[in-house]
C-alpha cells in the first residue's frame, strides 16, 4: 500500500513513514490542502511544475501559491526551501550547481535560487510573454528560455544573455519548444507549422531542417530524444508516431497507435543504466490523461499509469529511469517508483499445473511424481474424461553406496548414464520445441524460421537481433545486470584498448562494461584472453542494448562452451582433439592457406595450433 504526504503545516520532515509501493509502483501521494478550525479540508493547492535534478534523486516541486518544495527521495526526506508567493509557468532544476534553481514566473522574467541556502541568486529579465520552457544543456553551464515568441541563451556562470532566436512573422509562426540535444549540444527549435530547425548552441548558426512531408501535416505538438542524441521521436495531434534519426535527417519509422489514442501531449524516453544512451523505451501523455509506456523496438505496448479518477497532467521522469512525478488534475503529486514496476512486469508467471503432494510422498526417495522435465527418465500420460490430459513423469534414483573402480563397473556406470543423458534430451528437447512454438510473438512462426536459417545461413539484417532475441528466450533480468554494472569495471579489462584498438570510443566503453559485468558474474571470464574476440561480434549486433548483449553471451558460454573451461588454464584439448580429427579427415590445413601458414611459421602442434587460431 502507498504512503500519504500531507503538506499542510509542515516544512520538513519525512517523506513516508515505511517504503512500500502501490498499484505501478507508487510510492507517496503528496497533498496540500487547506483545513478550516474544525481540520476540514476545503481545497487542494494544485501543483504545477516538477522538475529532477542532474542525478535524478531529488524532485523540487512548486504549487500554485509559490511554495517552492524539494524531495529527496533517497534519503528520504522533504524540505521547504522557498515561497515566491506566486504561481509559476516553468521549473529547472538540473543546473550544474546542484543546489541551485531556475522558475519562470508570471511577470515574464526568471528567477534563480539557491536551495541550500533560501537565498535569491539572479534574475534574468527580457520576456515579453510567460516563459513556458526552461531547457538546460548535458553539462549545466547554459540554458534557454522559451516563450511563444522568442527563446534566449543564457550563461549560467555569470548569468548574462549570450543570443537571441526571434520570430518576425508572430500571425502565423509560433514557436512550440527550443531544447537542447544530448551530446551534441544542438538547439532543436519546433515551430507550429511542424518545421524542425537545428541550430548550434555555441554561435546559434544554422545547421539542417528536417524535411517533414507537407501533403499530410503531423501536427506536431510532442518531442523526445534519446540521451546519445541519434533519435528523435514526434508527436501530437494524429494517432502516429514518427522517429528521425538526427544522423542521416532522415525519417526512419512510422509506428501507428490504437485508436483510444488520438493526442498526444508530452513524451519522454525511460533512461535505462546499461542501454548506452539509445532507448527504446517511450512514454506518452495521451489526451485521456494516462501515461502510457510503449517499446519503439517491438512496438509493444508495456503498461500505463493513471485512470479516470486520477487524470494527469504533466509528467516527468528522472535522468536515471527510476523515478516518475506525475502532476494530476486534481492537483496531487505523484512520485512512482519505476525499479519495482519493471521487477513486477519482470517477475516469471507461476506454473499452470501443479502436483498436490502428502506427506508420506515427501519423504519417500525412491519414487517422486513431479510436473517438470528436468531430471526425468521415463513419461506416462493419464487422462482425466473426455476434457483435459496431465503429463506426469517419474524419476528412480540411483543409490551408490561406495565407488566402484572396477572396469566392468565403470562401464556399466557409464552406460546407465548415457542411456539416462539420452532420455532427458529426447524429453526435453520435444518440450523446448513445443514451448518455442508457443512463447513465440505474432507473427513469428517456429517452423518458418528454421527453414529461412537452413536455406540461407541467416536472418535478414533488418530484423535479425529481434529474432535471435525472441528465439534465445531471454530472461531480461535488469535487477541483475545492473547489480554487475554497479560493481564498476574489471581491472582485467582496463587496458582494453591497448590490446583490441577500436575506432568508436562508444562500442569500447561498451565492451568493457559488458566483458567486466561477465568477469564479475563469473571470475574465470576475467582469466580467460578468448573472451574479447567471442563476444565482439555480440556486442557489435547488440550494442543498443547492453542488457540483451550479456544476455546473449552468457547464454552462447553457458550451452555451448561449457567443455572450454574442463582443463583451464590448460587448453580444452578434448574439444580441440575433436577438431584436429576433423581437419585431418577433412584435409582442412591444406585447403586453408591461413591455418597452413600459421603452422609452419610458428612450428607447433595440431592442437595448440587449433588453440591459438
């Protein structure tokens, strides 16, 4: 159940008295309300602005009367740290100095504030209409002010005003948003006429236009980009979503969306701490007031917050991804907690068939019925009527009492085992076939699928991560990975580029954080000299995605290259013995000029030959 904040006559203090979250991971309701003598509410003091600061821990609040309010919600509590006695039209609060803040106020100019301090630090004049945005760059030392006709650039070192963007024909031109791009720092200016124009923030020189079709108007009202500032995401008074890619300023994708959606009002993307800056994950503050997240990748709809009784208006999500404020009609905060929504949409579903066992079956040893197929020998079938049929497979342990080194026995040990071996993956391999055509998303077809990967030896490159990444089944475990990530990296891996000299630094650092998060997994990845060259075809494909990329390695380790590792450090020589026999029956070396070569050059045996190719 979620807490309750009621701010009424309180300056400081606790946030919630015990973490717990609600319905899509809630956490607290905030409330202002205004009581008469005998402690009757009569109204609610509706908040307006929100606003994260750099590292997204902190939310500084600010309701219709001034009151200026900041939530840590980390440590847990809450402060007031100013009243400027009016409304305000907009907020920032990720400025390089933490402490500090930007609000917009209704007499057109914008006031800075130190939160720390309560103390009033500068003001920056030269509106002429109510400031609705306030933008600032990735590294915190400038910030643009939009209004409905003109933007500035201010210097928030010395506070002074470097450019102005104006607007010479007000009838018919209106500027929607100015904003900064991630990385590149370029000023992304959005017009009601649906033209996109870049600009460069250090001289405000003109860069490109997005040429968007004129026979039928997007409507744009909605924008979002991703953090490694390659993809921008359009949207607004039609059912679709258009994504460009700010690299080739061109139009990549159209993704239509339901029906029920017929406006969209504010977007942003859900930042995740191991996707390198290129999300996938958007949410969509549709006309009904529901906060709608969706994956652009698959598009697949994921989960929404907010129904009729708690429309909302304005939303924000912290630069990490774990937390989301949302501003609702009635005039209520809500602060959710996005970590536990993903553990609960991540959580494995509960098996459909369970065995209802007794007492007297629990401690018996020799013979147990269970409903799964791992370990099993032997199946039999009963079937209950003319309606439903329960597979039940029974296991027989073998008892050994000492260890026979008899050859004989050995032998006959060995037989029980591969006659054991083989009825498991018999069993089990029916099973994966028959769960794979089952776990599959529409419009993927198991048999299809097989046919395409025999006859041309791969997927089409459009679409073959996706499919990789559905046949693989993977567990997306993000609790997990992010425990790795958060160990920092390997100490075996820091010298990286020394050794696999990359050209792009963003593939490196990611390299290095999916090879540390498998040495930290398991430390005998961070012994092991082959492991760089085995994964980088992994990370290339999936370098969007770190999660799906260790994923992905770990499960290619973990099936097929479990024997590498049966005489580390040593080289695997019962794989390698295999290989030698094939090339020698194969006459492989002679074919292959570069084996050959190899061979002579360094003058050394099959098998560590075969190890160090």
């Amino acid at each position: 159940m979620h807490n309750t904040l009621e701010l009424h006559g309180k300056e400081s203090g606790q946030i919630w008295h015990r973490k717990g979250a609600g319905k899509h991971g809630l956490l607290v309701t905030v409330l202002h309300s205004i009581f008469n003598v005998a402690d009757v509410p009569l109204k609610t003091v509706h908040f307006l602005q929100a606003g994260f600061d750099r590292n997204g821990e902190r939310l500084l609040a600010v309701d219709q009367r001034g009151n200026v309010y900041v939530f840590d919600l980390i440590r847990n509590k809450f402060e007031l740290v100013h009243r400027t006695g009016t409304s305000c039209t907009a907020v920032a609060f990720n400025l390089r100095n933490p402490s500090e803040f930007l609000i917009g106020m209704p007499d057109f100019t914008v006031k800075c504030f130190d939160a720390d301090k309560k103390e009033f630090v500068a003001w920056l004049k030269g509106h002429t209409t109510p400031v609705k945005e306030i933008s600032v760059d990735s590294n915190g030392d400038f910030c643009i002010t939009t209004s409905a006709e003109i933007a500035f650039l201010w210097e928030l070192k010395t506070f002074e005003r470097k450019r102005k963007l104006t607007i010479t024909n007000k009838n018919d031109v209106c500027l929607y948003r100015a904003f900064f791009c991630p990385v590149s720092n370029y000023i992304l200016t959005c017009f009601r006429d649906d033209s996109i124009l870049v600009w460069d923030a250090r001289n405000l020189e003109f860069k490109y236009q997005l040429a968007v079709p004129e026979k039928n108007p997007p409507f744009y009202r909605a924008f979002a980009v991703t953090n490694d500032g390659g993809i921008l995401v359009c949207g607004g008074k039609s059912s679709y979503l258009q994504i460009w890619n700010l690299e080739t300023h061109k139009l990549m994708k159209i993704i239509e969306l339901p029906k029920v959606i017929k406006e969209i009002k504010e977007m942003a993307f859900l930042s995740e701490s191991f996707d390198g800056g290129s999300h996938k994950i958007i949410a969509m503050l549709c006309q009904d007031g529901i906060l709608r997240f969706a994956d652009i990748e698959t598009c697949r709809d994921l989960f929404q917050i907010g129904h009729e009784n708690d429309l909302i208006h304005h939303f924000l999500l912290s630069s990490n991804g774990k937390f989301c404020s949302c501003t609702l009609v009635s005039g209520q905060l809500h602060i959710y907690d996005l970590a536990s929504t993903w553990k609960e949409l991540n959580r494995a579903p509960s098996p459909i068939v369970r065995t209802l066992r007794s007492n007297d079956d629990c401690h018996n040893d020799t013979n147990s019925q269970i409903t799964c197929s791992k370990g099993s020998t032997t199946a039999r079938s009963s079937k209950s009527g003319a309606t439903s049929s329960t597979n039940t497979i029974t296991t027989n342990k073998l008892a050994i009492k000492k260890r026979s080194h008899s050859a004989s026995d050995r032998l006959q040990l060995k037989q029980h085992y591969a006659t054991r071996i083989s009825d498991k993956t018999s069993i089990s391999s029916s099973i994966v076939d028959q769960s794979a055509f089952r776990n599959l998303p529409e419009g993927l077809n198991f048999k299809k699928l097989y046919k395409i990967l025999r006859f041309y030896g791969e997927y089409p490159s459009k679409y073959r991560a996706f499919i990789w990444r559905c046949l693989l089944r993977l567990p997306e475990n993000h609790a997990a990975y992010a425990a790795l990530v958060e160990k920092g990296g390997h100490s075996t891996f820091a010298k990286l580029q020394e050794q696999y000299p990359l050209k792009s630094r963003k593939l490196l650092r990611i390299m290095q954080r999916v090879l540390s998060a498998l040495a930290h997994w398991s430390s005998i990845f961070g012994e092991t000299d082959f492991l760089p060259l085995l994964s980088f075809p992994f990370i290339k494909l999936f370098e969007n995605n770190q999660l799906i990329c260790f994923e992905v390695i770990a499960t290619v380790v973990f099936n097929w290259c479990q024997l590498w590792f049966m005489y580390f450090p040593n080289p695997p020589v019962n794989v390698l013995g295999i290989v030698n026999k094939f090339e020698n029956f194969t006459g492989l070396r002679e074919k292959d000029k570069i084996i050959l070569t190899m061979q002579t050059k360094f003058k050394r045996s099959n098998l560590l030959q075969d190890f160090n190719y």
